[in-house]
C-alpha cells in the first residue's frame, strides 16, 4: 500500500506575453547552467571520490564512516558504522557491507580498488612479562620487605600479556599481592589506571646473586681480561658457593683449565699469573735486619707471589728454596710480609 499524497489545488497562471530581452536571458542563463551540471560538478567529483580504505587499524571500541571510507563529508566522518575487534584482535569486513551501510546515509560511487574485504586490527597497549616482573617485585620490596634487585620471578604459564587501551599509558602496578616464605609462591593482580585493565598472574619468587661469566673461550695459562667478562644474575639456589662474583677481581688472573664462552667462574678457575717462570733469571735476594744481599740466578720451576720455587745460584750452582717476592725476585731469608690485598668482601 502506497501512501497517499494530499491533492493541491492551485490557480491558472495569469499568461503575459514575453518580450525578446526576457526569452534571451533565459536562453543564456539556461545555457550557463547545463555548463556547469556537464562540466564543473564532474571535476569536482573527480577531486575528491570516496575511496574504500586498505586495512585499517582501530583505535576505539567502534569504526567510524572516516576510518573506512576516504574523502567523505566531515559531517558525516564520525559516524559509526561497525563495531571494532576485541583488544589486540583481527577481524574483517565484507566490502559490499561498507557499500551498503554508506548507502544508507545518501553516499554512493565508492571505489574499492578490487577489494573483497577489509582487514581490521584493533590497537592495544601489551603489558609483558618485563613489566609484570618489575611490578610484583616492588609489591614483594614494599609490602614484604624483600630486596628486589635480587629477585627474579618466574611467571606461571606461557608468557602472561595483559591488553589494555592505548590511552593507559600509566606504569602498571601489583595489587592484591601475596607470598608464602615457605614456597616462595607469589600472587597478584597486575592492573592499570583504576583497575581498568587487569590481568591476576602467579609464579615463584626466585633469589639471585651476580656471577662473572666468560663472554669467549679460553685456553689453559690464557690470561683473563675485563671485556672477557659480563655480570648477569643466576638463581643462588643453581650456582657453587664459591663461584666468582667480582670481574674486577678476576681480571688479570689466569685459566688454570680450558674454559668454555658462557662459564661461570669458580674460584679454582682461575689463579693470579706466575711471577716467575722456568729457566727465567732472577735476583736471588736475602735480607735480614741490617743485612741485604743480592745475586743472580735461574729459576728451575714457575710460581706465583707466595710460592716456593727452587733456583740455582748463577756463581756456586748450588740449587736453593725460595719464595716469590715479586716479578723476577725470590728470597732465600725471611720473607717480608707481603702488603696484604682486600677482597672486595672482606671488612677494612
């Protein structure tokens, strides 16, 4: 059923005759109109055609008129038309869908580009295991009093990613946290803004303590150097007590042993460099309180500062104990006390 439409009911036109002038001008305002319908409104269109968007990335809940159709009227560019995927989800849209729903509002002649759909990936803000990590070690350092430069937390499942809003840029933070001393389990709730975003994780709580690892191989008698060595932080509960922790320690020292690139050091590793070498001359030295004598001779064996060394006297050949006292220098006397070397662990 059709509506009907009211009848009007209006009087005959009064008829004057027209002049010339009146028929000319009509002629020629005729003429300047079908100039401007052929030729002015098509260059118009051709300026500014409605395109179909590639694929799009969504930046809110929904799709807009403008996020999918280029060159459309700004009144009308805010309009939604489609609701966006979930959080850091993919989805599509059929183009004959955009088609129909642009129709509707009185816009036709879009031109596709020989697309059948549009792919649409909704933006998010992903919170990883980094940031999850940072936020319930400074839960577990406030609220249970623990060191958290020297723990380390291993989170539950596959790499926990919490997906928020772009526009939560704020640091995430642990909430609702729980530890268990006993078995090291920790708990909690990792959120953003006013709990706008969350995400509840759970792991193991971890204690660390920094190591010396070689960064290349070594051969035995090969001498340590600093850019041989990085500091990282192992599990205490994986690493030998008497690992080394100190690379300025360690540096200058030799490899008393093949070592392989992501060792870590023990301390038997490693040991400081010979003083003295085999067949080397040395100064043959014998000090007492008033008394000091020096001569030449050859060491018969290596050895470090401290170490006992056999060497010959150079004039009587006879074969003497000494000790290592320095670069090239072995007493046969007292030894002087050695000035003593601080650990970096030990009390001044």
């Amino acid at each position: 059923m059709h509506a009907l439409k009211p009848i009007r009911r209006s009087a005959p036109p009064a008829v004057t005759p027209l002049s010339r002038g009146v028929i000319g001008r009509t002629v020629v305002a005729l003429a300047a109109f079908m100039a401007v319908t052929l030729f002015a409104l098509p260059l118009m269109a051709a300026g500014n055609p409605l395109r179909l968007r590639g694929d799009v990335t969504a930046r809110g809940d929904t799709l807009s008129l403008g996020d999918l159709v280029e060159g459309v009227p700004a009144e009308l560019a805010a309009r939604p038309l489609f609701r966006a995927p979930a959080l850091g989800a993919i989805g599509t849209i059929q183009a004959r869908r955009i088609i129909e729903s642009v129709a509707a509002l009185g816009l036709t002649g879009i031109e596709t580009g020989g697309r059948v759909q549009v792919t649409v990936q909704r933006a998010a803000r992903r919170v990883g295991p980094p940031e999850i990590e940072a936020a319930l070690k400074r839960a577990l350092e406030t609220g249970y009093g623990l060191d958290a430069k020297a723990l380390s937390v291993r989170l539950d499942g596959d790499a926990p990613v919490l997906l928020a809003p772009l526009d939560l840029d704020g640091q995430a933070a642990a909430v609702d946290v729980t530890y268990d001393p006993r078995s090291r389990r920790v708990a909690g709730l990792i959120v953003l803004g006013e709990r706008q975003a969350s995400l509840r994780v759970a792991g193991v709580a971890v204690e660390t303590r920094e190591v010396a690892v070689l960064t290349r191989s070594l051969h035995r008698g090969e001498a340590i150097a600093s850019a041989d060595l990085s500091l990282e932080r192992r599990p205490r509960d994986a690493v030998p007590a008497d690992v080394q922790g100190a690379p300025s320690l360690v540096a200058g020292q030799v490899a008393q042993r093949p070592l392989s690139a992501g060792a870590v050091l023990r301390s038997g590793d490693v040991a400081p460099p010979d003083l003295v070498s085999r067949g080397e001359s040395v100064a043959i030295v014998f000090e007492t309180p008033g008394v000091s004598l020096s001569m030449r001779g050859v060491a018969n064996e290596s050895g470090r500062l401290g170490a006992s060394v056999s060497v010959t006297n150079g004039a009587s050949k006879k074969v003497l104990q000494a000790v290592v006292i320095g670069p090239g220098r072995v007493s046969v006397g007292p030894v002087p006390q050695p000035q003593p070397v601080l650990q970096a662990s030990a009390a001044p």
